[in-house]
C-alpha cells in the first residue's frame, strides 16, 4: 500500500496539482498586504516623496536627500498601521473588528440572504478553524452537562475538519449519503447538529438541494442546529444565493483563507445567534494585521471579480493536467478546483482522488499549485503530499 500510495503522489506531483486543497495567494493579495503595511499604495508614497522634493528642494535633489524624504514619507504612511497596536488601555482596539464584519456582511450581500439583525454575536477568529473547534466544543460540553450524548452529523465527502474536530471533542459522527439526504434525516436526533459547507467542500460546486434540505431538517428535527460554513463564499464568479435565514440555523461561519488567498494570514469569523463564551475573549485576542488584511480585499475587489478573474487560469490548468494525467477534469464552481466522474473503469489514481457518497462520487483535484505557476512562474508548482493522504490499508 505504501508503494501505491508513493506512486499515485508523484503523478499529482508531476503535474503540480494535490489532493488536499490549498490556498492561492494571488498578485492582488501581496498588493492588499503591502498597502496594509505602507499606510496606502506605493504610489501614493512615491507621488508625496516627489511632492516633497519639488515643493521643499526643487527638481536638483542629490541622493542622499532624496533617499531621507523617502524614508520620512514611509515612516508617516506607516504610522498609521503601527497605531493599531499602540495604547491598548484606551481600548480603542476592541472594536476594530466590527469594520471587518461590516465590510463582509456588504461584500457578501449579493450572496448570502441573511438578517443579519438576529446574528447578534460576532466572533474574530483565525480562519473558520478556530470557530469551528469552539463551536464543536461547546455544544459538545453543553449537550453533556444537560446529560445528553452528542452527536454531529455531516455528508460522506464535507470538509474533514468537521469530523475531525468533533473526534476530538470526543463526539460521535454520523456520516450521510448527500444523495440520499432525504433518508438521513431520519437518522438525526433531538439536539443534535448537522454541519455542512456551500458551496459544498465536497466537490466546490453550489449544492442545489441547499434549502429543500435545510426546510426538510426544519420540519423533521426543529431541534436539530444546521451550522453553515460558508468558506467558499468569494470562490464562485457565477451568480448564486446562499440563504442563511433558515430557522433552524444558529450559526454562519467564514474564512478568507481561500477567497483571498490569505491562508496562513488566518483570517475568518462567526456570526451566531447565541453567545460563545469561549470565543468572548476574542474581543481583545485578535489578530489586527489579519483583520485590516480582509477588510482591504473585500473593500479592493467584489465578491466575484477575483475568481472570474482567474476562471482562465483555471480552465488552462485543467487542460495542463489533463494531459498530464490523462483525466477529463472540467472546472468547479470554486475556481480553485477541477472534478470529474469516474469513469466506468477508474484508474488506480480516478479512485484515490474520488470523494462522496454512492451516486455522486467524483473526482477531485486542487489545481493551486499549477494556478499560481501560470500566474508566476517563479513560484513552484512542486507538490509534496503530507503522510497521513496515504491510501488506508
């Protein structure tokens, strides 16, 4: 299995495409970070500099001159990032993240249908991780406490974090057939919680039976909590709704790790309808240069542009790794993402990279790596795939 498991990699690795999914750092991402840092773009730096030399010294200006203006124009425009952190006891930092959530409840609107007035609590946190983890942790502590086992559902196929954390936590979790939604909705139980992503990890495309599904749970299990993730928010160039106005959800939580390519930035939030105290202290414990990160982005580029921007990209490294790899990939709705059936004799590879339940299995393949080559071909598209993708004996 071992050999299996090092010679299906190394096809992924020659074509620089990857199983796990990873983030994009993009040329306008370095861009929003750079003018997070300098107080505004360089131009603007630039242009002051000569407006200083023109108005101060005239246009015969020796180096050392010149360089000293720069140098003053870079510590003012600078200034401005260094004061988020100064003078915490005047706790002008405590609501610094109240702009980074208004910023994404606008850059999101044309998206997600929520009241956003009954989401009362807002959590920063590092990426949709950390909300995650907590989330999981206080319904299991709570569940508990009130002398009840939990139980968390999720779809064959979901992000792996939700299981993973919930294993964690010591939690049960029950996996469903998506094409069988219908069924599994007998299966679920008072109080307990049923954690899903749209657009969906599974494959990166837009679940269609998103609100059929989320009303049917309502009504089987009015108990039950339906905590959306909606990290793929900002992938998606097409037009689509995300409705988060469902009863029966307590809790949205988001990351910008892949919409705006800020993975190890760990930039994300949730919005939730009941308090987390163990997120209350996130308040004070937050990142700033993350927040004020998103909050650039969002305010620079609509929730579309940047994935159809990069939508060619996309298409071109499918064809790259198609070729390379003799797949039929087409792309997902998540511009970071190529999948396929599989075909009626899959390949030793068609079966490692396949996800999902019985009738709707696919392929599915992280093109990151080959995306940023062609956007920059200084950067590696070499890919090392960790141990635990193995193949399970």
């Amino acid at each position: 299995m071992t050999r299996d498991y090092d010679r299906l990699n190394a096809a992924l690795e020659s074509a620089g495409v990857s199983k796990t999914i990873y983030s994009f750092t993009m040329p306008e991402t370095e861009a929003a970070i750079d003018r997070v840092m300098d107080g505004g773009t360089q131009e603007a730096i630039v242009t002051t500099v000569l407006q200083h030399a023109f108005d101060y010294a005239g246009q015969n200006m020796d180096e050392a001159s010149l360089a000293k203006l720069v140098n003053v124009a870079l510590y003012d425009a600078r200034e401005k990032f260094r004061s988020n952190y100064r003078e915490a006891w005047t706790q002008k930092q405590d609501a610094m993240h109240e702009e980074f959530f208004a910023t994404w409840k606008n850059w999101t609107s044309p998206i997600i249908n929520a009241n956003w007035d009954d989401f009362s609590y807002m959590y920063p946190t590092s990426g949709a991780s950390e909300a995650l983890r907590e989330a999981i942790n206080n319904y299991g502590h709570g569940a508990r406490i009130n002398g009840k086992k939990p139980v968390i559902h999720t779809f064959i196929g979901e992000y792996e974090g939700f299981a993973a954390y919930a294993d964690a936590a010591g939690i049960e979790v029950i996996t469903h057939s998506r094409a069988d939604w219908q069924d599994a909705l007998k299966n679920i139980g008072e109080d307990e919680q049923f954690y899903i992503s749209q657009p969906s990890a599974i494959d990166g495309n837009i679940w269609e039976d998103f609100d059929e599904f989320a009303d049917a749970l309502n009504t089987v299990q009015p108990s039950a909590a339906l905590m959306l993730d909606v990290t793929y928010v900002g992938c998606v160039g097409k037009e689509f709704t995300v409705n988060a106005t469902h009863d029966n959800i307590p809790a949205v939580i988001f990351s910008l790790s892949k919409p705006c390519g800020a993975y190890y930035h760990r930039v994300g939030g949730m919005l939730s309808k009941d308090a987390y105290p163990s997120l209350f202290g996130n308040k004070w414990f937050k990142n700033l240069m993350a927040l004020k990160l998103g909050t650039e982005v969002m305010q620079s580029h609509s929730v579309t542009e940047l994935p159809t921007k990069y939508a060619p990209t996309q298409r071109q490294a499918i064809a790259e790794t198609n070729k390379a790899l003799g797949l039929e990939l087409v792309p997902s709705d998540v511009y970071l993402l190529g999948t396929m059936k599989p075909r009626e004799n899959p390949s030793d590879l068609e079966r490692y990279l396949t996800r999902g339940s019985d009738g709707q299995e696919l392929v599915r393949v992280c093109l990151t790596p080959t995306m940023a080559h062609i956007t920059d071909p200084r950067l590696s598209n070499i890919v090392r795939a960790r141990p635990h993708e193995g193949l399970k004996p």
